[in-house]
C-alpha cells in the first residue's frame, strides 16, 4: 500500500474523526470450505487475466479450465470447488476481457499500485449505521477490500465482485437491488481508501461475476 508520495505503507492508523487500519494482505494461497463467493474471490485473484484476455473466447475457456485443474493439483483449491467453479468459466473469460479488466493490467504495467484483498477496519459513529444509535458511541467497522488501483493519470479505481443471484425482469432493477444491498459498503471501502493514503476514489464498481458486467456506485 502506498502513501500519496508514493512512499509504501505498511499500515495506516489516522486518529482524526475516523480511525483507520489498513493492513497487508495475508500472504495465503489456498483456500478450504469456502462459499462459493469466497472462492469466485480467490480465483479472481490468482487467475492469469492477461493470459486469458489474449486469446479468442474458446481458447480462452480452454486455458482456464487448465488453470483450474492446476490450482487444485496444487492443493490452493479442492477438487470440489474445482466442480463447483466450472459453471462460471465463460463469465471468468468475460471479466478477462472486459474493458474494466483491460485497465486493470494497463494500471499493473503503468504504476504497479494494484491491490488485492486488503483488510481494514475502521472505527465510525455508532449513529451512521442506525438513526436511534448514540453519536458518542464508537462502532469498528471491518471487511475487505476485493481489488482497488491507480491507473497512469492517478485515478484511483475500487472494484467489488459480487456472485449475487439475480431475477428481475430488467437490468434497472437488478441494478437497484444491488445498490440497495452493496452501495453504504462500497462507500465505507472508499473512504477506507481515502483515510489511509489521502486519495479520493474516482470510480467505485460493482462486478457482477453471474453476469458479466458491474455496476457504478456513486460516491455523494
């Protein structure tokens, strides 16, 4: 994690109205008994994107297949969640290629300031999570933070991957819905961001890995 200057924080604790930690990744590879968004997270992790971004769809499809049959011969995942991650193999290839993807390795190669699965917690007013709450009561706010960035022009980029089952009739109101359910997270992400390296988020989204496409959370 970098400061504003560049200059790489280990963890940030900013006593001012809000108090903050932002901490190092836990450097683990593997994952045991994870529900299924857990392990969506974690192959989205480890999964070689620009590989996958390189070829034609079914080539695609192909190599992470093969990518998945290695992860769990490593023992990073079991053979069950190998099972239960073939369904999503198409939409794996999709993020690959998507446009928001396709920032995401332009940032990795022009800052290198690409961070994945970053713990936080974050001290807030008890009164911003419920109305009828005392303001004077403090309240720790912890999660985790799927993937942020700094692209070549500073903009900072938050992303969170979401495997949410959806079933409306349009994608407006799938997209409500996912607001109403993820938006005050994503802002407490962003401001998690903003305390520890004094950068504002441009851009917050919402990937639907089900789907194939995000959603923009709006920061006001």
């Amino acid at each position: 994690l970098n400061g504003k200057d560049g200059t790489p924080i280990k963890s940030a604790i900013i006593r001012s109205d809000m108090a903050l930690t932002l901490r190092e990744r836990e450097e683990s590879d593997h994952i045991k008994g994870a529900t299924l968004g857990t392990l969506m997270h974690f192959i989205f992790q480890f999964i070689d994107i620009d590989k996958l971004a390189r070829q034609a769809t079914a080539d695609g499809e192909r190599i992470c297949l093969s990518e998945l049959r290695s992860m769990a011969e490593a023992d990073m995942i079991t053979k069950e969640q190998e099972e239960a991650a073939l369904p999503f193999v198409p939409q794996i290839v999709e993020w690959a290629k998507s446009p928001l993807a396709s920032r995401l390795l332009e940032a990795e190669k022009a800052t290198g300031r690409v961070y994945r699965e970053m713990p936080f917690t974050m001290a807030i007013a008890a009164s911003e999570l419920r109305d009828d709450f005392p303001d004077d009561e403090i309240t720790l706010v912890q999660g985790m933070i799927d993937l942020w960035f700094v692209e070549e022009n500073e903009k900072v980029v938050l992303i969170d991957f979401k495997t949410d089952r959806l079933t409306f009739d349009t994608d407006e109101q799938a997209d409500d819905e996912i607001l109403r359910r993820y938006s005050t997270q994503i802002r407490y992400y962003a401001e998690a961001i903003t305390k520890a390296t004094e950068r504002e988020v441009s851009e917050a989204l919402i990937w639907l890995v089900r789907y194939a496409r995000h959603v923009s959370v709006s920061l006001d």
